[in-house]
C-alpha cells in the first residue's frame, strides 16, 4: 500500500457519512426541519418518521434548542455560505471577495431605492394629471350648465303675456 493509498483512504474515512451529512443540513436548517423531515417519513413509510421521533426524543433535540445552538455557533460558516463562497484560505482575497459582495449589496439596495423613488414621482405625476383632468372636466360641466341657463331663446316666465 502506498503513501497515495493510505491518503485516500484517511480523506474517505475523515468525511462524515450519508446520516451525518443529513443531521448537519437538518440542524442547519432548524427544528422546523427536522419536524417536515419526521412528517414527510411518516407519508413514505410510517417507521421512517418513527424512528425521526425517537432519535429527536432521544437527542433532546426537540427540548433544549440544541439545533439554534449548533447555528449560532456555526454563524460565520453559514454567513459565508449565504454570501455563496467558503474560505479559499487566502485571508487577504476572503477579505477583498467580503468587502466586494458588501459594496454589490449597499449598491443594489441604493439602485432599489432609486427605483423606488423613481416609480414613486410616475405614480405622482400620472394622479396629478388624473386631478388636473378631473378639475378641468368639472369646470367644463360648470361652464356648460350656465351656458344652457343663459343660451335659452324662451322669455322668462316672471313677466305676464
């Protein structure tokens, strides 16, 4: 057996296993996921979600919060994988590639805002031109309710014939 070997056999045998792997998505994800995963075992097949409630039973896993522990302990890895990249081991570049996504972040809430306000000042002026023609067509009813009581070829009734 050679060195290579044995390397490759200590990284297979390091990396945790298919239920290990689970339990840290699930615990990433919170109690709300453990109990969709106990009750989507039940639908499949009912020892399935069984067994899920024991091993939470067991764990204490549905008692003492250790789920929000394991995230809040863990809060800048998963702050890492929410902003998409893990440490490339290079702190400089990990600390130039944070600085950037920050600056992307502030930029694109400082474009939606714009954006905001932009759609706003529309919206303003399209209801002021709905009110000015709203005005200017109840003026012009006005106008034209007076003319009718003033344009009237009849004479007006209070003299006697």
């Amino acid at each position: 057996m050679t060195t290579a070997d044995i390397r490759l056999d200590r990284s297979a045998s390091d990396r945790p296993g298919l239920f290990a792997r689970a339990e840290g998505w699930l615990d990433d994800r919170g109690k709300g996921a453990w109990i969709a995963a106990m009750v989507l075992g039940f639908v499949l097949f009912w020892p399935i979600g069984l067994a899920l409630l024991a091993y939470m039973i067991w764990s204490k896993r549905m008692f003492i919060g250790k789920c929000a522990h394991r995230r809040a302990h863990h809060a800048d890895h998963n702050t890492n994988r929410r902003h998409g990249f893990r440490s490339s081991g290079n702190s400089a570049f990990d600390s130039y590639k944070a600085e950037t996504l920050r600056r992307l972040e502030d930029e694109q809430d400082a474009f939606e805002s714009f954006l905001e306000r932009l759609r706003a000042a529309k919206d303003k002026q399209e209801f002021d031109a709905f009110m000015e023609n709203r005005a200017e067509a109840a003026r012009g009813g006005a106008k034209r309710d007076s003319a009718e009581d003033e344009g009237t070829d009849e004479p007006a009734l209070t003299e006697p014939r």
